[in-house]
C-alpha cells in the first residue's frame, strides 16, 4: 500500500502562477477606492427620514472626477516631459562639430578672419563696433551705417587702427547702435563650435569654442 504524504501549506510560487501578480494602484483607481468606499458606508448609514441630497453626491462625483482626470494629466505630462528631453539630448549631441551664435561678447581671430554678430531690435542707420583686447585696450573700431532689425553679422579682417593684423587670439567687442538719433539697446552674438554636450539638473549645455557653456535654448542659429 503506497503512502501518500500531505501537508497544510501550499508553495506560495505555485499560488503566484495560478493567482497571477496584482497590478499596483495608480494614485487616481486608490482616490477613487476610497471615495466609493466612503459613499456607500454613508448611505448605508443615512437617516431614512434624512436621506442624503442627489445634488450633494453629485457634486462629490464631479469632484472625483476632476482629481482623477487631473491625475491622468499629470502621468500623460510627465511621459511627454520625459519624451522630449530625451529628444532634446539627441538633437544636442548630433550638434557636436557644428557652428552656432549664442549670446556673448567674445570673438575669435585666427590668420585675419573673423566673424561677430549682434541683434537689432529695430532698423539702425548707424552701428559701431568696438573691438578689444583680453586687457581691454581697443584694437579696432568698426562703423557701418543702415542695417535691418534682427540677428547681423559682419566680418573682421583682424586688422588694428594702425592697419597691423593683430595676433591670433580671443577679443572683446562691444555694439552701439541708434536709429534718427535714438540710442538702442543691442544684443551682441558670438559665433562658436559646439566641443562637447552635457546632461545635468540645469538642463542640456553645450560646451562652446570661445563661448564656453551655454544652455540648448540659448542658441540663435546653427550653421
């Protein structure tokens, strides 16, 4: 006669296969739980000769469900948030190599050419540009008359007052403008290639060639 051996518990990962995983509540299905639960326990318990007001339990549902589709916004812009960032951190690295403007002041020069930019922000019949040394003595000063509102650029042949070509190097420069006798307010661009891109709590930077770091929204132009 064969022997048949029993016992009182069952091996929990046989339980796991035929039961199944339970799926984590969501912030909003644990609110809504709650409130269901809430409600019935309330008109289970109503004074029959004081019943509870259809326009009151109403309005709770309303309230429900505006938490519970303002829970759902928050995960679709979270996803979308996490989407585009990492969109963004694509599109910055395959900027690697490329030329940009970004706000700055500072130019370069190599073997007499050069280039500087600036923003208008309205049509300007006179322009001046100042160009300085690292010791902020002027170098050169260049003058241009009637340019249109918006990013400009212009080139400078690294030649000084004295008609020498300056050394190579990083300079400074600096952009007045006015319009029929009134002073405006100008931004300077600086032309960089992009080195190198990192990833951090302030955002995507780009390390740029006399520039140094800058952030992806600051950039004007890619080139």
């Amino acid at each position: 006669m064969s022997t048949v051996n029993t016992t009182s518990t069952v091996d929990p990962s046989l339980l796991a296969s035929m039961n199944g995983t339970r799926g984590t509540k969501s912030t909003a299905q644990d609110a809504q739980d709650r409130f269901m639960t809430l409600l019935v326990t309330q008109m289970k318990n109503q004074d029959p000769l004081n019943p509870l007001d259809n326009a009151q339990i109403t309005s709770q549902l309303a309230q429900l469900s505006t938490v519970t589709g303002i829970d759902k916004l928050n995960e679709t812009m979270a996803a979308m948030s996490g989407s585009f960032k990492s969109s963004q951190n694509l599109q910055a690295a395959s900027m690697i190599g490329h030329g940009v403007v970004v706000p700055g002041s500072n130019v370069e020069l190599k073997d007499g050419k050069s280039v500087l930019g600036f923003d208008l922000p309205q049509n300007a019949d006179k322009i001046q540009v100042m160009i300085r040394d690292e010791s902020g003595a002027l170098v050169k000063t260049l003058n241009f008359n009637n340019m249109t509102s918006g990013f400009n650029s212009v080139s400078w042949d690294g030649k000084n007052e004295s008609g020498t070509v300056a050394a190579n190097g990083n300079y400074n420069f600096e952009v007045s403008a006015s319009a029929a006798d009134t002073k405006l307010t100008v931004t300077p661009l600086s032309f960089g290639l992009v080195t190198s891109v990192s990833f951090g709590s302030q955002g995507t930077m780009l390390s740029i060639s006399n520039a140094g770091d800058v952030a992806m929204s600051d950039v004007k132009q890619i080139f």
